[in-house]
C-alpha cells in the first residue's frame, strides 16, 4: 500500500518525465477534471506499437511523442503533443478516426483524496496498514468511496442480526437506509411490497421495523459504512452507502429465510420497478452461524442462496471462530455450495490466519478480523475480533465496486442483474492479495483487497456500450455502440415494465371496472340484460348511528363467502359532544376462513380476536371528518376460500354523541356461497394430503419429513445419503443415519459382532465378538505351524492370571496346561 502523497492534485501518470523541447509548462494546483497541457492518454488495437503514432506523416499536422506505457496489458499509453501548434480536439478526431485507436482522449488532472479527517481513522490497520497487510481502501477511495453507481442507484447492503444494530450510532446514523415509500405508523403497506409501516428495514420475528440496538450489530454495520470524512470516529469500507437493517430474532431456519426475504423482495421490486420500487441491494452479511453444521442437513437454506443471487443479490458469511477445517467438519451457512454465498474467514495485522474456520473448497477468501477498531455503544469505537467483521469488510468491498465509475457496470446491474453479481464476485475474488498463510486453506489463496477488485471492474468497463436511444429511459449520453440494453416506459409509466402495475377492467359499464386501470387486461364482466352484474363484488353500508351511545352499542356485521381480495373502509365519523372520542374506537373484527381473527382498533371493549391490528394513526383524533384505511389482509394472516364474517362495534364504553356511518367496500366475495357444502380436508398446499377441492380445513394435514436416509440393506439404519422432504417414509429409507455400511445388514451402530472379523458395531475397531475364531490356539506366533518357538512365547508369561496374551486353553491363565495343549499339536501345521 502506498501512502498518500500531501499534494493537492496529482497526474493520472507521474510528472518526473525528461522535458520535451517543445514542453508546456504544468499548471499549477489545477482544479479537477482540467486537461493536462499537450497530454493524451490513447488505447490502442492489440498488435499495434506506440511507436507507429510517432511516425512523420500519421496526424496531418505535427508529430506525437510516446511518454510512457500506462497499461501493457490493455494497450494504454500516454502522448504528447505540442499544444501551442495543434488543437487538441484536432488531435482527438485524427486518432480516433485511425484504425490503429480503439479510444482515445485528453489526459486530466483529477483531485487527491486524502484519507478522511475522521480523528481515530489511524486505528483502523484494515484500511492503511505499515506492512501492507491491509485492503488498500486509501487507494480504492481514490477511485470511489461508495453510495451510487454511475447511473444513480443508490447502493444498499443488508446487515442480517439477531439482536439488531444501533442505527443511531453517530457514525452510522448517516448511512441508514430507510425506506422513503412507507409512511410510518399508518397501518398500511403504502408501497405494495408486502411489509407494513418498514421504514426502518424489518424484524422478521416481531412483523415490524423495530431494531433492537445490538452492540454486534452495530460494529458490523461500521464495518461496512461508519460515515467518512465526518470529523467522527473512523470510516467504514465505504464513507457513503446504505446500510439496511434486518432483526431476525431467534437464529433458526425459518427465520432465517423470513429475514433474508426481505431484501431479497426489495431487491426484485427494484429490477422489476427499473428502479422505481423496491431497494438496490447488492449485498447481504450473515455474521452468525451454526458451528459443525452439515449443509446437507438445510438444504433449502443454502438453497434460497441461489435464489438471493439470481436477482443479484451477493451473500457474505462468517465462518467459524475456531481452527477448524470447514470442508470436514462443517459449517452454517459457509459450508453451503451456493456460488453466491461468500464464505470468509479473519486475518489479522501480519496476514496470518490465527483463530478462524479455514476450507480449501468452501471458504472463498480472508479479511481483516483481528483487533479491528470499529463503532461501539452510541457514539464510542472499539477494538474488536472474529470473523463477524470480516465477512462486513467483504460485502462492503462488494458495495465499493458496485460504486465504480462504469455506466456499462451500472446498466447491466438492473438489465442482467445474476450476471453483474457474478462480474462483481469475480472482482473481489480474482483481486485477492495472495497470502502465504491462506493458500491451500481457502479457494482464492488471497485477503480482500478492494483496490484491485475496482480496476478489474474498471479493466472491463467498455463506456462506449450503452443505450444510445434518447427514448429510453435509461438512455446513456455517453454510449457510442448500443448494447441492446435500452428499456422504455410502459404504459403505467414505469421503466422496464410490463404495464402489470396499472393493468385491469377500463370500461365503466363493466362490473367490474377499475377507475385506475390504464391498460385493460381483457378481464370485463359485462352486466348480464336481467340479472345485471353478478353479487360477487360489492359494497356492504353499515350505516352505524346505534354505535354512538353512552356505551359500546350492539354490533353491526354481515358475512358474504368466495376468497377475500381487500377491504376498504371509508368512515364519516360525527363527533357532536366534541368529547375525547376518536374515530380510531371504532372496533373492526374479521374472521377468515383460515380460523384467523384479527381486531381493528377500538380502545376498551375488549375483542374476541387473539390477534389486534390498529387503524391509521390519523385516526387518533377527535376532530369530525371522513376516515379512510385499506386493511392489510395477508400482513395480518388472513386467508381462505370460505365464509368471511366482519363485524363493527363502537369500541369505547364511555362514548358519548358521535355516530359511526362506515361504508366497507370488500372484493372477492358473494353474497352467498350459492347453496354448495362444505367440503372437509386438507387445505395446506404443502402437504402430503393436500386436497384442493377442501373449503374447510379438517386437521388432518400430513407433513412431509424434513429428510429422511436411504437405507439400502433394510437393517432400519440409513447411510450418509440424504433425501429432503418425503412424504412416506417406505421400504429403504430411514430417519436414522450413521450406517457405516449400507451394503451389508449385520452392520449398523449397535450391532452385535458375527465373529467375521468386520466392524459390524461401526465404532471404528474390530474387537470382542466381531474378530474371527482361532482355529489353531496352538500356534501362538502365528507363523503357520506348532514349534518349540510356541513353546518359548508361552514361557516367556508363565505365571499370568489376567488379561494373559498368551493363554492358549481359554482359561484366563497362562500354566502348564498350556504348555501340555502345545505339546499335544507339536509338529503339526496350521
């Protein structure tokens, strides 16, 4: 790593190159982006020289000279030309008319970044390290310190913890993401992602967006984005980016996928929206674990990892805190084989790998985790250990790269998202400082290190591909040759889409029309001539005056039948007394079909519903009006092809003079569910019995087994093959594993000896009942044949009573029985 020089700007190439006779003089302390005088910077086509630019005749006034190589491998080079003679926009358009350039332009000044003004900046070893043993981040920040693409997209990576992360941290609080689309404390999913009131990301175990201020979580997130350049604290890998927060809760399977669900459906709303919806996560971190875990044994867990990744989605996880051999012993979730689950283990200051997990097939590289100085408590830095801060430091890598000045990279992230995400690991991985001590021990042999992760994506940046459609929406100035990437607004005015967002019934004479329709999908129901429009979708007045009353007055309700689409609740809510009643008492119950039951509101009448939901917090007022409010139906658990039952109540028993006039709007029910039975069974699609012709659920769904093991030799012990997700566990197939030998039924955990010298107990030795018989006592040498040497070896114990090595007539002694046994087969052959 080299250290930044205190200049105030720099060349793209050094200055200390023999003056030219025809030199300009360098401008002093140029702003950034201004041309270096008489200076251009030219890639050329493979094979050809720099020297065939120099020759007389190739501009048509003037002459170049070579300066320097820039790049061998890419064919870059730097030229001067006399500035004072020729124009340089003359120079630019003889060069790139020439066969010979493949690109050419004007060399500039650009600025150098210092390294952030953050006072405690000098602890963190994992960005400027002595002995470089560090990432580069100082040179990597020359290029970027993260936050957007080129394009724009602001650039999210999601921290998964169990305990949360203070977000409020000081040096954190400036790069948390919030989601700008969801209006807090209203109730309803105002962005349709299936997530309410998630300003703050998400807690998968409690349904909301409240983050616990776990310590963990919080030098994790520092890891990957403590604000830079704040005068606070350090920096992280990136100064800018958006860290998303995502509570698990307890660490088990379930929740596990239930937390990564959420970015990985804000990530597809951002391809699917072209950017409009959703979030742009590139990158996930998973600093927890199962110790030992066999990945075989969560298969749909390392599974959904290739689901992450196909909408682009990269995932870092922490291995083990002890020196173990991931590809023997195990680990979760780094010992899953998902290309996009990025295993990683720590290093420290000497780029020794000392403490962690380590795996020449399942880890994929190292990165600093030892003694690492990140933030602590709610404004402090502390130093810190494990593999739980390395795994950050390469997600933040990942998000660095992601901020690279490439439109091309940039584009292709929302266009072909799984492949941008392959491009992106590839940098990181093939950019790997190789480290002595990590070669054979992990898959790149390599520590992180994000400067070179950046000039690969930068090597393979072309900025002459793009869309060069000015009708796209995602147009590029700066593309020459279109790369067929181009997307145009749909219809409902979304880029990329497919105009699914604004589709449904335009015709107002059809039943059922939809006034927010722009592109009519073909789904009219006209009104039949006698009978007019089906009963199916319709509006139910519960015209309530008798709720306003001195006490909770009786219920209003109705129930109708079909599968529940939503229900809209519009209120004209009359305050007369002007007392301390809200419009939020009004107490709201539905019962689905699924057995669920939710309470809405109210304030001391107690529901019969075990589970409660609230109306918008705008309704907590007692001021006269109309109230509206859309119930979230599946954010509340309810479901069901059934009977729907809804039910008003006033909702404080101490009212006076308001009157409730509620106007409930549902769709996706009838009036009656036309005479037809119930029909009992199993309604649980995922189950064995799944009967789909089932309105009611009768209890008696069977589930399949989570995996079950073959068990080829009928023994009832299975082999190390497993199977996931069997209904009947039938003829071969066990839910025991640990049958050292499948082949062969004598042999299984437990299992008495055959005296056929076999390991039928699998406990690794061959003893007791299991060796073969002695037929020949005699031959105690065992060379073959009864010799006076059987004779001398039986002497040589004489005496023994116990445990005797020797002991010829089975008698647990070695006497002179032995010696006569001997004799009596002296001679003979064995």
């Amino acid at each position: 790593m080299t250290m930044i020089r205190p200049f105030c700007a720099l060349l793209v190439t050094g200055l200390l190159w023999p003056a030219a006779a025809n030199a300009q003089s360098l401008i002093d302390n140029p702003p950034a982006g201004t041309p270096v005088p008489g200076e251009l910077i030219v890639k050329l086509n493979p094979h050809v020289k720099p020297h065939d630019l120099t020759l007389p005749g190739f501009l048509p006034a003037g002459q170049l000279e070579w300066m320097s190589t820039l790049s061998e491998l890419s064919h870059i080079f730097l030229f001067h030309y006399d500035d004072v003679a020729l124009d340089g926009e003359d120079v630019l358009d003889a060069l790139r008319a020439s066969e010979k350039v493949q690109a050419a332009q004007l060399n500039h000044y650009v600025e150098d970044r210092a390294t952030p003004n953050d006072p405690q900046f000098g602890s963190q070893w994992h960005h400027i390290d002595a002995s470089d043993n560090d990432i580069d981040s100082d040179l990597a920040w020359d290029i970027t310190t993260g936050g957007s693409t080129a394009n724009g997209d602001r650039i999210v990576v999601a921290v998964l913890e169990g305990g949360g992360s203070n977000y409020n941290h000081v040096d954190l609080i400036g790069n948390h993401w919030t989601n700008d689309a969801e209006i807090d404390g209203n109730g309803v999913d105002d962005d349709g992602n299936g997530f309410v009131d998630d300003v703050n990301g998400w807690n998968a175990a409690s349904g909301n967006d409240a983050i616990s201020a776990g310590g963990h979580g919080t030098a994790v997130s520092g890891m990957i984005g403590a604000v830079g350049n704040n005068g606070n604290g350090g920096a992280g890998v990136n100064w800018d980016v958006e860290v998303m927060q995502i509570q698990m809760g307890s660490l088990t399977e379930s929740n596990v996928i239930a937390a990564y669900n959420y970015p990985y459906t804000m990530r597809n709303l951002y391809n699917m929206s072209g950017g409009t919806q959703g979030a742009f996560v590139v990158a996930t971190n998973a600093s927890w674990g199962i110790d030992g875990a066999n990945p075989a044994n969560y298969p749909v867990w390392c599974a959904y990892y290739d689901d992450l990744g196909a909408v682009g989605i990269l995932n870092c996880g922490a291995t083990a805190n002890n020196n173990v051999n991931i590809d023997v012993v195990g680990d979760m979730p780094t010992g899953c084989g998902s290309d996009y689950m990025v295993a990683v283990t720590a290093t420290n200051s000497s780029d020794v790998r000392t403490f962690s997990g380590y795996g020449a097939t399942t880890i994929d590289l190292g990165a600093p985790g030892e003694a690492v100085f990140l933030p602590s408590g709610s404004t402090g830095y502390s130093s810190t250990s494990g593999t739980s801060f390395a795994s950050p430091c390469v997600a933040g890598g990942i998000a660095l790269v992601y901020s690279a000045p490439c439109a091309d990279l940039a584009s292709s992230a929302l266009t072909s998202p799984q492949s941008t995400a392959d491009a992106v690991l590839g940098y990181i991985l093939e950019g790997v400082d190789v480290v002595p001590n990590l070669v054979g021990e992990t898959v790149t042999g390599g520590r992180l290190n994000v400067k070179n992760a950046l000039d690969l994506a930068i090597d393979s940046c072309n900025p002459d591909l793009g869309c060069t459609d000015a009708a796209a929406c995602n147009y590029s100035p700066q593309a020459i040759t279109d790369n067929g990437s181009c997307l145009y607004n749909d219809s409902c005015g979304v880029c990329g889409g497919d105009n699914s967002t604004c589709t449904g019934c335009t015709d107002p004479a059809a039943c059922n029309y939809d006034a927010s329709a722009l592109v009519d999908d073909g789904s009219c129901v006209m009104p039949d001539p006698v009978a007019g429009c089906p009963s199916c979708d319709f509006e139910v007045n519960a015209v309530a005056l008798n709720l306003g009353a001195s006490q909770a007055g009786t219920p209003t309700g109705f129930a109708a039948y079909g599968d529940l689409v939503s229900v809209n609740v519009s209120l004209d809510w009359t305050n007369a007394a002007g007392d301390g009643s809200w419009a939020g008492d009004l107490l709201m119950e539905i019962a689905a079909p699924n057995g669920a039951c939710v309470g809405i509101g109210g304030y001391n009448v107690t529901s019969s519903c075990v589970v409660a939901g609230a109306w918008p917090g705008g309704w907590n007022v007692s001021t006269t009006g109309n109230y509206t409010a859309a119930v979230n139906l599946e954010g509340l658990g309810l479901s069901g092809d059934g009977e729907w039952a809804i039910t008003l109540t006033n909702g404080w028993t101490s009212s006076g003079g308001v009157s409730y006039d509620a106007t409930v709007t549902v769709v996706g029910l009838c009036e009656s569910n036309g005479g037809s039975e119930e029909v009992l069974g199993c309604t649980e699609i995922f189950s064995c019995n799944y009967n789909p012709e089932a309105t009611v659920d009768d209890g008696s769904c069977e589930y399949p087994y989570d995996i079950v093991y073959e068990d080829l030799d009928g023994d009832g012990i299975g082999g190390d093959a497993g199977i996931a997700d069997i209904c009947n566990l039938g003829p071969g197939l066990s839910l025991v594993t640990g049958d050292c030998n499948d082949g062969d039924s004598s042999v299984y955990p437990g299992a008495p000896g055959t005296g056929q010298g076999i390991d039928n107990n699998c406990d690794g030795v061959v003893e007791g009942d299991e060796l073969e018989p002695n037929l020949c006592p005699e031959d105690v040498n065992g060379d073959g044949f009864v010799s006076v040497a059987d004779i001398l070896q039986v002497l040589g114990e004489f005496g023994c009573s116990a445990s005797c090595g020797n002991d010829v007539d089975g008698d647990d002694a070695v006497t002179v029985g032995d010696i006569l046994q001997i004799l009596s087969a002296f001679g003979g052959d064995c």
